[in-house]
C-alpha cells in the first residue's frame, strides 16, 4: 500500500488518536530530503542543518542552529507564513 493510502486510513480511522501526521518542534538530528520526494514540516522547528535534494516546505519559521543549509540544483524550499 502507498505511504498515501497508508495516511489517509490512518486519518478516517475513528480509533485514531491524533488526526493526521506530526513533528517535532525541535530535531536533534539533521533533516534531509531525498531526491524525488516531498516533504512538509509544520513550524515553527529548530533543526541543526538541512540538505533539500528534493522538495521541502516548511509552515512559519525555521531556526538552523549551525547555519548549514545545502538545497541541491534539483531541489527546493519555500517557507509558507
């Protein structure tokens, strides 16, 4: 089954205790995307370093506590306020 569908039943599912996925607000380890994958973060987060191969958007703000931030060639970001 598809990483979608798996999401979606987990969403419809009245037993469930928290709708939808989540995250951290504060990631003691690095972020990456892989190469032909989207991702979605909800904000504000603290996170160490990020390399973008693929498509990352993250919701409000974002804190990079090293300031390392790589975004491949192919790759994207786009903070949504």
């Amino acid at each position: 089954m598809s990483r979608i569908a798996d999401i979606i039943k987990t969403m419809a599912s009245p037993t469930t205790a928290e709708f939808g996925p989540s995250n951290e607000d504060v990631f003691e380890g690095d972020l990456t995307v892989d190469a032909n994958t989207n991702m979605m973060i909800a904000g504000p987060i603290t996170v160490p370093n990020i390399t973008v191969n693929g498509n990352l958007s993250i919701t409000n703000e974002v804190d990079i506590t090293t300031g390392d931030l790589d975004i491949d060639t192919n790759g994207s970001l786009s903070i949504v306020n």
